[in-house]
C-alpha cells in the first residue's frame, strides 16, 4: 500500500533532483532537497485536512486529485503563481516577469516580497475561516474539551465567525497602516490592500466552501431518499465532488503562500523553487490519500483537530508576517507539536478504550495533559 500511493512522489522525486543535478550541479541538488523537505514539513497539516474532505470523494475524484491537482499544485501554485504576482504587482506582462525571474532573480525577488502583504492577508483570512468554523461547530467528539464545548455553545450565534474574521483583518490592516505612517508612509498604499486582499479571502473560502457544503448536503439528502433515480444521483454526486476539489485546490493555495514566500529565504532561483516545492508537494498529496486510504483520521480522531488548530496558528503567523518577519522553522514547527499532541492524545484514546477504561470523548477526559 506504502509503496503504490508514494510510487509517484518518488518518481517525481528521481526526476526533479536529477533536474538539478542537470541544471545546476550538487549544490543545486541539496537546495532542492532542503526546499522539498521545507514544503512537507509546512504543509502536513494541509494533507491531514485535505484527507478528511477526500474520504467523502469517490476513487475517480481522488485520481483526479492526484494528477490534474498535482498539476495545479506544482505548475500553477510553485511555478505560476510567483510569476503572476510579480506581473501583476509590477505590472508587467507574463514573458516579463518569467524573464525577469531567470535573468534578474534579486529583483523578482524582491518583487514577490513586495507582494507579500496581499498574499499573506488573503491566505490567512481564509485559513482563519476554515479554523473558527471548525471550532465553533459542537462536534460528537472533543480533543480538548475544556476550550471546545464553550467555544461550541458560542458557534450557535449566526456570523460569529465572519464577524471575528472581519475584526482581525480590520485590526491587521489598521496597525499596518500606522506603523507605515510613524515610519514615514512608505507602504502606506499597502494598507488599503491587505484590506481589500483580506476580503477577497474571505469572499471565495464563502462561494468556494459555501458551494461545496451546498452540494454535499444535497447529495447526503438525495441518498437518503433513494427516491429521485439514480441518474440525477449521479449527476448531483458529481457536482458535489467537483465543488469539493475545487475547496480542495483553493485550501492548498491557501497552505502553499508560506512555503513560496519561506522558499526565498533558501534561494531565489525559480527553477530550483519549482522543483522543490513541486516534489514536497507531490509527497503531500500522496500523504492524503495513504491517510484516506488507510483510515487513519478514523483511528486517531483528534488528527483532524490538530490539523486545524494548525491551520489556525498559521492563519494567525500570516497575519503577523505582514508587519513582522517569522522564521519559517517556527511556522513549521508549531504544525508538526500540534499535529504530534493530537496523535499522541489519539493513541492514549485508543488504549484507554481498549484497556476498557471507557475513555471517549475529550482529550482531556482521557487524562491528556
């Protein structure tokens, strides 16, 4: 099983190293084995996520994850998506900018980071959804009880989570804009950006995530009935799958902006981005089908809580970058312990219950620290 879902990562990863070796020797080869290295540790989280939306897909939909949205990922997201911003924001055509990443990589740099504020305002308000709709909701079962079920009663008031969206980007956008003022108004345009970018954020995770939910709920009614036939099944599971793929593919842009923006700070050479990014992110999505596939979110339940505690501290670090600089080792670290404590409190879950000490429910019922 191990070696049939990864036999395309590795695949991917003989060909983009030996890519490197080929275009710029070994020490290109070790840049991008530190970039691939990067990706996967910033975005495990993502794949713990994207496993509990893609168990809901049927096998044609999670093949097509694994091909058309590895080509999203890798050539849109790593390779694309930096050119576009630096075409826009500079305001430069596409053949521009590609020719200003290979031929003057300091400057496209320093473009790109230029971009930041916007990206980072966008991805984060959309992480920052996806985290406060999942805590707000009152699930069957709680990692840490003693935050969720209060958190869970507060959920029931309408637009809570919009409304709290809405007042970190205003308090984002507005201390962005006087420290840009006490420091002599260079980004002081800026400002209004990260507010129209930070709602742009908020808008598509709504029609994006709003569609989906739409779509999913429809398909579990018309099961339910077995009434309608079984064409307009069929024809309803296949809009509700696309909608979800498409969540999907606008959730990893989401996740990938830190490890874009986090990859100049190991080389500004666009190729080598490409390919180290593209080969994390080729082991990231094999990651979430090997976790659907071998039920893994069913057996450890408090995975998915760690994931999106995860997406919340990431939201929460992108907000942040756009004033300060945070290391990329902290943003992948605070991932990976959130991810590891939900792990460990699953394992002692599933001793506990099997020791017959009736330990169900919340972590901390479970005597998890």
């Amino acid at each position: 099983m191990l070696l049939k879902t990864f036999r395309w990562s590795f695949a991917v990863t003989a060909v983009g190293l030996a890519l490197g070796v080929w275009y710029g020797g070994w020490t290109a080869f070790g840049v991008i084995a530190i970039l691939a290295v990067l990706e996967i540790s910033l975005s495990f989280d993502n794949a713990v996520v994207n496993a509990g939306i893609l168990k809901k897909m049927s096998a044609f939909w999670q093949k097509i994850f694994l091909t058309v949205g590895v080509l999203i990922a890798v050539f849109g997201m790593r390779l694309a998506f930096p050119v576009v911003i630096v075409a826009v924001t500079a305001k430069k055509s596409p053949f521009e900018a590609v020719n200003l990443a290979l031929t003057d990589k300091d400057r496209y740099e320093q473009l790109v980071t230029d971009a930041h504020p916007a990206i980072a305002a966008f991805g984060g308000m959309f992480l920052l959804m996806i985290f406060l709709d999942f805590i707000f909701e009152d699930r069957d079962i709680k990692w840490l009880g003693w935050l969720e079920r209060p958190l869970a009663k507060l959920g029931k008031v309408d637009m809570l989570s919009v409304c709290i969206a809405l007042i970190v980007l205003l308090i984002t956008s507005f201390t962005f804009a006087t420290h840009a003022h006490q420091h002599g108004g260079a980004h002081a345009d800026k400002a209004q950006t990260v507010l129209i970018s930070g709602i742009a954020g908020l808008i598509t995770y709504m029609i994006v995530g709003g569609l989906s939910g739409f779509f999913e709920d429809r398909l579990e009614e018309e099961e339910e009935r077995e009434r309608e036939g079984e064409r307009s099944a069929v024809v309803l599971a296949g809009q509700a799958a696309f909608f979800m793929f498409l969540y999907l593919e606008v959730l990893d842009a989401s996740f990938s902006f830190d490890g874009v923006i986090g990859a100049f700070a190991i080389t500004n050479d666009i190729v080598l981005m490409a390919l180290g990014l593209g080969i994390g992110a080729m082991y990231v999505r094999s990651l979430t089908v090997y976790l659907v596939r071998q039920g893994t979110l069913d057996d450890y339940v408090y995975l998915e809580h760690g994931a999106h505690y995860a997406i919340g501290a990431l939201a929460v670090i992108l907000m942040v970058t756009i004033q300060y600089q945070i290391n990329e080792v902290i943003t992948g670290l605070v991932g990976v312990v959130l991810i590891g404590w939900s792990f460990w409190s699953s394992v002692r879950r599933n001793r506990a219950a099997a020791e017959g000490d009736g330990a169900v429910g919340s972590a901390d019922e479970a005597k998890v620290p």
